[in-house]
C-alpha cells in the first residue's frame, strides 16, 4: 500500500519561480516514487501579487489533479501592493480557507509544511494530530526575521512587542514538529537557536538545480539579451529584500560606459517604484518574467549575473536563484553582509566577487575588469557551474528529501 504525504504551502504549480518552483518539483519527484501526494495551497499569485488570469474566475475552493498530484486550493486575499498589515492579512485569509481544505484529508502518513509561512505548520499540527501523522517542518525563509530585518515596517518600536509574540509563537509551533529541515548551514544554526535544543530532528535540505535544464552548452540568445554590448542581467523578484537604492546608483555609475547594458526581468512589490526612479537612463531595460522553459537560454545569455542584498539581511533567507545564475556557466557579482552564507558560497566557488553594499566604486571596477577581460569571464563561470553540479544536484538532494520522507512514515 502507498505511503502518503500531505504538502501544506501557499505557493505551488503554475507559478515557477522561488518557493513554488521547488515545492512543485518536490510534490512530482515523490509522486514518481510511489508515494500518494496530496497539496494544500492557494491560488498562484507570486511574483507579480495578483491570482494569475486562469484562476481568477474559479470558484473560491478548487481541487485540482495536476500531474497525478490531488492539489487543493484556497482563493486567498492578494494585495495589489503588500505592505506588511496586508500580508498579515494575506496570510490570515489562506489560513483560514485551508483550515476548511485540511479536512479534506482522509488520511496521510506525513504532513510537510513549507515556511513561510509559519501559519501552515498550526495547520498541519492540527491535520497529525487528526489523523496520527508526522510533521515536517521545511524552512525556505525564516519569515518574520525577513520582514525585521528587512524594513518593510516604517515605526520598528512600536511593533517589537508584535514581533516578540509572533517569535513566541513561531518557537512553539517549530518545536512541535517531528522533524526540521532547512536549506542552508547559516539557517540550521539559526533554526537550533530558535528551538534550543541539540536534538537530531533537524537536516540540512538545500535547494537544487537541474543542471540538465539549464544548458550553457545549447541554448539559443534570449530576445531580451541579444544586443552585442556587455550584458548584466538581474532575474528575479523585484521586493523588499534587495538593496535597491544600490542598485540604481550601478545603473547610474555604468551610464557613461556605453558598450553595457543591464536588463532586468521580473516582477515585484518594487518594481513599479524602480522603474520610476530609472527613467532618464538608457542602459538599462526591464522586462516581465519568462516562462519556466525559456530561463535556460536567458541565463546563458548574459554577461554578468547580479544580485544585490541589504546588508543586514544575513541569514534568514538563502536566495534560490543563485544556484541558477551559477548553473549558467556565467560569473556573478553580488552584495550584501560578508558574513551571509551566499558570501561563503561565491567565496569556495570562486565563481565571480561578492562585496559589501557601500563598496560601489569596487563593484564597478569589477564589471569593467571583466568586461575587459574574456578569460576571467570563462574562468569564473566554469568555477559556477561544476560548483552547483557537485553541491546542488537535483537527483541527490531530492533523494535526501525521499529518504526523510520514508523514514518518518514507518
């Protein structure tokens, strides 16, 4: 008889970026071991904030069958532009419609819960004690340390007793799981300090990329980066935990230089705000995200990957798209605190630089050394790749993910 596993988290198949890509990938990877997935999740909305045009004349309660997967979907509130009371909000909405959808489980051996947000791990501690099942807890983003550090709150005072219930609560419902996991070393320590407590419930699950997929070797020039200028391409989602003010003084620093050009392709909570402040400059372009199939050719397509983090955000959160920038084969430049876990893995890698956000006049010697330099460009992203191949191979780690899996459901 087929072991089962329920998947509670908010973001899931169509969307293809971020935690919905990995979760979607997961969900099918186990579904092709023999194991009977069922998800819970909402309605596909990231990263551009809004349900996505073929759901948002469906019923507020969907089930779906996707690939051999039961997915069953709550219509949850999207704000057109999330400010933190919003994504409160936001998030209380999901609860409260998948609160309804976690009844809809007969039974299941294992319950995952994706982070963030921490609300779906209350879910599932309801859904195992329902049914006798374990709980598993996996941590893509430590949500509310994402949000204090970030400053997407304008007064931080008057919120820190808020901030200080809500860590409360985050630790209770953390140290009720049967078993953690997270995706990089930095979180597993944050994740022990968070729980105190030295038990052997908690693994190190990092993203992964297929190196299959994306094809350095075969790909064919992106239309938004066929310009024969040097090419810097930032792809991803435009919100709060980039340093954006950094970000626009590059474009401005680069201007002058006029066989650059960077091109951005994404969506986000900022990208209106950004687009706004880079009007006047014309070596700079942006786009809207490409669909899943077309992101080999645009990564290898470019010069320069760039990625561009706020200082004081260390360790809450390991950006995925780095693995894929590197998979690329193409060097990347990145900022933000030394002592992140993304610094580290640039560092070992050798598979480009990583600054400190205030070294701009750095950053850009950088770009024109290795604009001007055709070998440093090959060196750096052939480091990338075999990096990426070696520590983040899809197959390996999505075994790891197997192995947890059954070895909760004896």
């Amino acid at each position: 008889m087929k072991k089962k596993i329920t998947i509670i988290g908010i973001n899931y198949f169509p969307e293809d970026t971020a935690i919905g890509l990995y979760t979607s990938q997961l969900a099918e990877y186990l579904n092709l071991s023999n194991i009977d997935v069922t998800v819970i999740t909402g309605f596909p909305y990231y990263p551009a904030w809004r349900i996505h045009e073929k759901y948002r004349s469906k019923k507020r309660f969907l089930e779906e069958n996707i690939n051999g997967i039961r997915v069953l979907r709550y219509k949850q509130y999207v704000p057109k532009k999330p400010t933190f009371i919003k994504r409160i909000l936001h998030l209380l909405d999901f609860s409260l419609g998948t609160l309804f959808n976690i009844f809809k489980v007969k039974k299941t051996d294992v319950i995952l819960c994706v982070v963030p947000f921490i609300g779906s791990v209350f879910l599932g501690k309801i859904l195992s004690k329902l049914k006798g099942a374990k709980l598993w807890v996996h941590i893509q983003d430590f949500e509310f340390d994402a949000v204090s550090d970030s400053n997407l709150i304008e007064n931080k005072t008057n919120s820190n007793f808020i901030f200080k219930a809500l860590f409360r609560v985050e630790k209770k419902l953390l140290k009720s799981a049967d078993f953690l996991s997270t995706i990089s070393t930095s979180m597993i320590l944050k994740l022990k300090n968070k729980v105190n407590t030295e038990t052997n419930n908690k693994k190190l699950l990092p993203n992964w990329v297929d190196a299959n997929f994306i094809k350095p070797d075969n790909y064919k020039t992106h239309q938004f980066l066929s310009s024969t200028k040097f090419k810097i391409l930032y792809s991803g989602n435009i919100g709060e935990k980039q340093d954006w003010n950094f970000f626009i003084d590059f474009v401005k620093k680069l201007e002058p230089i006029k066989d650059i050009e960077i091109i951005v392709v994404g969506n986000g909570s900022k990208r209106i705000w950004l687009e706004e402040n880079l009007l006047d400059f014309d070596n700079i372009y942006f786009y809207s995200p490409v669909d899943y199939s077309e992101l080999s050719n645009l990564l290898c397509s470019a010069d320069l990957h760039v990625l561009f983090q706020k200082n004081n955000v260390i360790d809450t959160v390991m950006p995925s798209k780095i693995l894929a920038m590197m998979s690329s084969e193409k060097p990347s430049l990145i900022t933000g605190n030394l002592k992140s876990e993304v610094s580290s893995i640039i560092k070992e890698s050798k598979a480009g630089k990583y600054f400190e956000t205030y070294n701009i006049n750095e950053v850009v010697d950088f770009v024109i050394e290795l604009k001007d330099n055709k070998n440093l460009q090959v060196e750096y992203g052939g480091n990338a790749r075999e990096f990426v191949k070696n520590n983040f191979s899809k197959t390996k780690i999505l075994n790891q993910f197997k192995e947890v899996f059954f070895k909760l459901a004896e």
